[in-house]
C-alpha cells in the first residue's frame, strides 16, 4: 500500500528557468541509470524476497520507495525548469513567442536546437517531463529485467553497481548548471546513491557465504588463470599476480595464451594450480549451499493456501532470519552469523568467569 505525501522529501528548487539543464535532467528521470529504473528495479526484487528473505524485503521496499520520492524530485525540478512553455503554448491563437521562434537568427536556431534534442517538452508534454532519457528515447523495462535474477547473491550486486552508475550521472549532471538550487538537489540526490550503495554492500556481507553469486562453485582448474590476450606493454598487479580477493588462490599467469591453448588440449587437460580447492571439496559446496538455500526458501514457501499479509507468522519469521544472518567480525570478511557470535560471547563470558 502506497500513501503520498505532498511535500518533496527533499524541497527541491531553481532559480530560474533552464529548459536546456532540464533536457538533461530527463536522463534521471527516464533514463537507464534513472530514478524510475531504480525504484522498479528494486521494488521487482523486493517481491522473490518477501517470505524467505523479509529483512531483505524490508530493505528493498524501503530503498524502492525512496526512489520513488527521488523520482518526483526530479520531476518537480524538471517541471519548474520548464517554467513558461506551458503557459506560451496555451496563447497558440495568438501565436505565441515560442510558436513565432522569436525574433533574430539566433534566438531562432536555439529554440530550433531545444526543439530537436527534447521536442517531447514542445510538442508532447508541452512542458512537462517525459518518460524519455535526454535524447527522448522512452524508458524501457529493458533497462533492469536483467536486475532481477531470484538470488540476492546476485541481485545486491546489481543493485551495487546500478547506484553507482547513477552516483556518476549525478556528478556529471553538476558540471552543466549553475544554478546553486538545483546543485543542492543534485547533491542531495547523489548523496542518497552513495548511501544506498553501502546499504546493499552491508545486506550482501550479512549473507555467508555469498561468493560466488548464486549456489553452485567454480571449477578450481580455470578460476585463477589471467590470460594476457593483448599484445604491446602488459601490466602485473593485484588483479593478476599474487592471491585472488575471495578464493585466495595464487593467479596463473598465461603468457601466451595461443600455446598454452594448443598444448592443453583446448584447456581440457588443464590441471588446477595454485589453489588448495578440490573437485570434491567443490561438490560438497554445491550440494551444501544448495541445499541450505533451497531449504531457507522452501521453509517459508509452504504450497499450501497463503496470504502476503500475516503478522504473526512474520514475526517469527524475522528471528529466525537475523539469527541466521552473518556479522561483520572486524579485519575479516562477514563470516559469522548473529547466533554464533552470541554463542561465542556467551562462551567467552563462561571462560572469563571461570578463570576469575
């Protein structure tokens, strides 16, 4: 259930009309990296979370409606740098001053110009926004179907990377108006990706073990090879030589990527090197972890008669899902759920007393 309040989250404002900066203001507004795209993107994933996942569902719900808000923000900021187009519009008897494209060569090409990158604001929306990005192509679903993938593993990632995105356009957008209110509006808007990045970046540590995305794990022989498939000045670093971020296996140089193809066989024969991880060790993680999944999932989605609102059952639900959630334990990555951690408080408590 949606309930609008009238006022703007943020209280947007211009200091004059700027049809220009609107043009591409309309990117945030119908564009890929948009306002619209988000709150659609995560209101999509909120639902596959709802019973197994509600903390999730919570998160999702709260961040989708906030982009909601962010999106009539930009709207109303788009709607008063549009200031005066409606209104000359209406006088079309009187053939108005924009319907005259005023007086003098270039008054006369810069309407011309307006008119050919947003004419949605003259002759469609007669001054108002669009579901268009800045060059008028209409917002697509295209945009985020990919976004929605049924594993949170994978979901919180995109959601990573698509507040990202939009943080840049943002940064972006300020390098073309000068106009001090609508940079505090863009600030603001900015400020609340960056915030909503590290909501998710803490919603994806809080699930263990979360690499690599979905259930099923990587074949040790392939996952640390760097193949150096470009020829003139290579380059070494962290990404390339020494041990992988999350698996901690030592990164295997291929020079030549030609001959090593040619003499494994196309790869078919290739051994796993630098890594401790086993093709056994690999099957018992598939099978655990798809069965944990499968199981958290399964438990909350009885196919019996349901209903999407049940407080009480909810309220069980949630315990047992934050039980379940992983900690942060500090220099290390979050491994921990929030019932071990009480168990290892508490057996830490019983030492303590005991040595006193």
């Amino acid at each position: 259930m949606f309930y609008h309040v009238k006022e703007l989250q943020f209280n947007a404002r211009v200091s004059k009309p700027d049809p220009a900066f609107a043009t591409l203001l309309l990117e945030q507004f119908g564009g890929a990296n948009g306002e619209l795209a988000a709150a659609l993107r995560y209101f999509g994933q909120a639902f596959g979370a709802k019973k197994p996942y509600p903390d999730k569902y919570d998160l999702l719900m709260d961040i989708a409606t906030e982009e909601f808000s962010h999106l009539e923000i930009v709207g109303a900021t788009i709607q008063m740098l549009l200031t005066g187009i409606n209104g000359d519009l209406k006088k079309a008897a009187d053939n108005s001053e924009i319907m005259r494209l005023l007086d003098g060569k270039a008054s006369k090409e810069q309407m011309i110009h307006q008119g050919m990158t947003a004419p949605q604001f003259f002759v469609g929306t007669a001054g108002g926004p669009a579901y268009t990005n800045s060059q008028g192509v209409p917002w697509s679903a295209a945009y985020i179907n990919g976004d929605v993938q049924g594993d949170l593993t994978s979901d919180l990632r995109s959601d990573i990377g698509a507040e990202t995105r939009a943080k840049m356009v943002y940064e972006y957008l300020l390098q073309f108006t000068d106009d001090p209110y609508v940079k505090e509006t863009l600030r603001f808007l900015m400020t609340r990706e960056v915030a909503h990045f590290q909501m998710f970046e803490a919603a994806l540590a809080s699930i263990q073990p979360n690499f690599p995305p979905g259930t099923l794990q990587t074949d040790p022989r392939y996952s640390n090879l760097y193949f150096n498939m470009s020829s003139g000045n290579d380059f070494q670093g962290p990404w390339n030589e020494g041990p992988s971020t999350q698996f901690g296996e030592t990164f295997q140089f291929i020079e030549d990527p030609i001959k090593h193809v040619m003499e494994t066989n196309g790869l078919l024969s290739q051994e796993a090197s630098g890594t401790d991880r086993t093709d056994e060790e690999v099957e018992k993680l598939n099978e655990v972890i798809g069965k944990k999944r499968s199981d958290e999932i399964n438990s909350a989605c009885l196919p019996t008669e349901q209903q999407w609102n049940d407080p009480e059952a909810e309220e069980g639900d949630v315990t047992k899902v934050l039980s379940n959630n992983a900690e942060p334990v500090p220099g290390e990555d979050a491994s921990v759920t929030a019932k071990e951690m009480k168990l290892k408080k508490q057996s830490k408590t019983a030492s303590a007393r005991t040595k006193s």
